[in-house]
C-alpha cells in the first residue's frame, strides 16, 4: 500500500489560504471557476500575498481590484 505524500505545514496553510481567498473572490462577484482559474494562473502573486501575511479578504480585495 503506497504512502499518501504528506504536505507540510506552510503548503497546508498556503491551500487553505486559498480556499478562502477563492470564497471571497465568488462574494466579489466571480464565479467559482472564474475564482480558481484565476488563483492557479497567479499562483506566485497570490503565494506572495500569503507570504506577505494578507488576509485571504484583503487578497481577495487586491485581486478584484
């Protein structure tokens, strides 16, 4: 039985990020799609974001901008 790769701790919270993120961005007037299309094609800018300690709104807010 082969072992699941376990993520750490950083890309864990980085993907929950996001999750968040894409529900604000769906509040803001995306579809759902729209919203993941758009957090997978600007995967760095939002890594950033994360990395700079935005809140997933506050990125969201800057995404729809």
């Amino acid at each position: 039985m082969a072992k699941k790769e376990e993520l750490d701790e950083e890309t864990m919270a980085l993907i929950n990020w996001c999750i968040e993120v894409e529900k604000f961005l769906v509040a803001g007037g995306a579809t759902q799609k729209e919203a993941q299309d758009h957090i997978e094609e600007q995967v760095e800018w939002f890594t950033d974001q994360f990395s700079d300690g935005l809140t997933p709104e506050e990125a969201a807010k800057e995404a729809l901008a």
